[in-house]
C-alpha cells in the first residue's frame, strides 16, 4: 500500500511539475506581423474593450486594433501627404500616442509628430468622435525641435472631458472642456527634460495625476504626483513606466519600474495612493540568469490581489498583493512582454511581446511535452502524506475552477496553529508543504475552503 502510495505521489510529481507548470496559450498574432513596441488598452464601463498596438518610431508602417469580439482591424499609424508638387516633397504624420476614456468609447484622440515641408516639427493632437484613430478634427499643434522626441496623453477615467497632453520638451497642458481648449501647468522640476516620460491619471480621483520627468540633479527619471491637476507637485519617488491600480482601492496600485543601479528592473507597488512607493519583486530576486527589464504590469480586475508582471524573460505572478511571486508564464517566444491585458470575468490573458501576441488561458499545461491536460473535475481536499510526520507532510488539494483558496491547521480544542494558504489560485492540482518543527505531539486538523466548499481531514504529528 505504501509504496503504490509513493509511486502514485512520484507520477503527480511528474505530471504537475510545481516550479515549471505554465498556462495553455495559444498565438493570435495577424498574418504577416512581424513585431510591435507600443501598446494601448482601453477597458469601458458600458463593457467592451480594445487593444492598440504598433510599431517603434523608426519604422511605423503599421498599426493594429483588437476588439472584444477578437476582430483584427489596421490603424492609422504612418502617412505621407504631398505638400510640395514643385520639389514633391512629402509632410509625414506618425502616431505618438492614443487617449480613451472607460465612459466614452467613441471619443479618440491622437497624437501625431508631423515633419517635413516645414521648419522643425510639429506636434498635433486630433480628435475622431467615431471611435477610429485618424486625424479627423485639429484641435492644437506644439512646435518643437527635436524631430525624434515622444509624446502622450492621459484622459480621465472619472470626467471625460479631462485630458492631459504632454508634448515633447518640458511642458504640460490640460484641458476640461475635451480637447477645445488648453491651458498650461507647471513643471514638477525647473530644468528637467520631459524625455518620452509618461503622464498617467488615477480611474479614481479626478484631479489627479502623475508625471516622470528626468530631473537633473539626481541625474535620474522621477515620479511626480499632483492633486490639482498638475498645479502643485509632490515627488512620489522612483520611476515608473506604466501604472494600473487596483479595481476598488484608489490608494493601491502597481508598476514597473527601471533601474539605474545594478540594470536588474523592479516592480513597486503604493498603498497611499501613489505619495511613496515600495519595491515588491526585484529582477535578481528571481533567480533568473542575466538582467531582468519589466515592461508591463496587470492587477486582475475581479480578484485584485493577483497581479502579472511581463519582462524581457517571462510572465510573473502573485496571488498575494506582491508578498510571494511565482512564475506564470515562460515558454513564450524570447522577446520582452510589453502589455498584459486580462479579460474580465475571466482568468484569460492578452499578452502582446515583440515577438507576437498570445492569449493564455487559466488552464494549466502540464507535463514535459506542454500537452493540455483535463483539469480536476470537481474541488477535493487530499490525506496529507505522510501521515503520521515529523517534523514535514505535503497537503493536496484540486481546483476545478479559479477559488479565493484558505487552508488552515487548528489543534483539538479549534485554536487556529497554521494559515497555510490564503490567496487566489487557479485550477489544477495545487501543494503545500506543513512544518511542524514548532507543535507538539497531537492530534490535528486542516481545513480547506474554496469558495463555497470545505473540507475537513485529520492529521497526526509524532516526535
């Protein structure tokens, strides 16, 4: 009995490998892409989203849009228009950056760098009351010198008429009335250089928002935040990318951020509304060879604990609000993950990467050849082994479905003595290992609760 009992644990060993089990994923990428560096998401709150990917600065030729109903359709990224018959020379128009509303789908607005046929450069922000990215109605122009600087645009999430525009070079303009008019906003730092840096704005608070600004003192990209839309600035310390907030919380939220010291990136995370951050998981605390990039960051929308970060290696995860990460993805093609959209209700990822464009599933891929295997059909608590232990046992449990997991130890007299788990997990055969260097010689019991089961079993510590 005992060792068909081990022979059995050893094939689920095999079968369910805990450090390299990955997601079932499948690539989505439209025919004749061939790479993207730029990535939008826009998730509305009539329901309904869409993706807006396309390619670097350099060679922009192609843009493309995904929609929830998984339709593939071009953007308007790249044009040339003649405005020269005599000498035919050409004004060329790139896409810098795109700004949605969740209250208003069909309001897009875009902002392109236009060069040629005129001294210097030009940057000029379009409105499109369809939904489409073009340049449909002008509603301002900036000059600027440097024909290869970036641009961006933030639209609020809480009033749709409140926008910020961050044209090259040091300088910040908001609107309240959708894009008719502008008015300018100090700069966080005197003599800083905006540098592509980023404007983001919360999904929460109205007049809040934040900026990264290479600031010349430290030498260094930092983040400032404002209340006021943009009139008083606090440093909110470190650098971000990319910032996604918890779904309820406004004093939550997560990003990637660079650094400068030993070039291993790290992701941050706030609890007081983006004032201070920490870090949370650093590259080198992986165990990964070689330098680890961050470039994106996702807080699942239904259990915002469970938070995805894509680097130039693989997708990372924690079920934990970033106490514990874990691997969640690595067998996609090498190429860095520079956006992570996750589909609500579901645990389904849209991962776009230089290299293509995927959608994982929550379902696991197990095994040494990543062939799907069926899921636990029904959710069950398993005898811990061995039983009776000293001083370690291993506990099983299965998730035929995503669950809110808590697996507690309690001695006779109902005294809760362990939390072993308490986090979101996903479906699969999932375990944990108890300790109990630290409890007596008794008897005790574990109980699992995953969503609305529970299970009760008996376990035996000898010394």
């Amino acid at each position: 009995m005992t060792n068909s009992f081990v022979v059995r644990i050893l094939i689920l060993f095999f079968l369910f490998p805990v450090a390299s089990a990955a997601q079932g994923w499948e690539e989505i990428t439209p025919a004749g892409f061939t790479g993207v560096t730029q990535f939008r998401s826009f998730e509305y709150q009539n329901g309904g989203y869409e993706l807006f990917m396309w390619f670097s600065q350099y060679e922009p030729r192609l843009g493309l849009r995904l929609d929830e109903s998984g339709a593939w359709s071009t953007i308007s990224v790249y044009d040339s228009v003649l405005c020269d018959s005599v000498n035919m020379e050409y004004s060329e128009y790139e896409l810098l950056d795109l700004g949605k509303s969740s209250l208003n789908r069909n309001r897009t607005y875009s902002l392109y760098r236009r060069t040629g046929c005129l001294t210097g450069s030009v940057v000029e922000l379009y409105v499109d009351t369809t939904g489409s990215v073009s340049r449909q109605r002008l509603l301002s122009s900036y000059p600027f010198d440097n024909p290869y600087a970036l641009g961006s645009i933030a639209v609020s999430g809480v009033d749709s008429d409140l926008m910020f525009v961050r044209p090259p070079g040091d300088s910040l303009r908001l609107s309240t009335d959708g894009g008719e008019t502008f008015v300018g906003r100090p700069y966080p730092v005197s003599g800083a250089s905006s540098g592509g840096g980023g404007v983001f704005t919360s999904p929460f608070e109205t007049n809040k928002v934040f900026v990264t600004v290479f600031d010349p003192l430290p030498s260094a990209l930092v983040l400032y935040v404002s209340t006021d839309a943009g009139m008083i600035w606090s440093l909110a310390g470190g650098d971000l990318v990319h910032i996604d907030f918890h779904s309820t919380d406004p004093s939550l939220a997560y990003g990637p951020s660079p650094s400068d010291i030993d070039f291993n990136d790290a992701i941050a995370k706030t609890t007081n509304g983006g004032f201070s951050w920490t870090t949370v998981l650093r590259g080198d605390s992986l165990g990964d060879p070689g330098t680890v990039r961050f470039y994106s960051v996702e807080v699942h929308k239904d259990h915002p604990d469970t938070v995805y970060a894509g680097s130039n290696l693989k997708i990372y995860y924690t079920t934990d609000a970033g106490i514990s990460w874990r691997i969640y993805n690595d067998t996609f093609p090498a190429s860095p993950v520079i956006g992570i959209f996750q589909i609500s209700p579901t645990d389904t990822l849209l991962v776009v990467a230089q290299g293509g464009i995927f959608k994982v599933y929550d379902s696991f891929v197990l095994g040494v050849n990543e062939n799907r295997s069926p899921l636990p059909s029904n959710f069950a608590l398993w005898q811990n082994y061995p039983n009776p232990f000293n001083p370690q046992t291993v506990i099983r449990y299965e998730l035929p479905s995503s669950a809110r997991v808590v697996l507690k130890v309690f001695d006779v007299l109902g005294n809760e003595v362990r939390t072993l788990v308490n986090a979101f997990e996903y479906p699969g055969i999932h375990q944990v290992m108890l300790d109990a260097s630290n409890l007596a010689t008794n008897v005790y019991f574990y109980r699992l609760t995953a969503g609305s089961f529970t299970d009760v079993k008996k376990l035996l510590v000898v010394k």
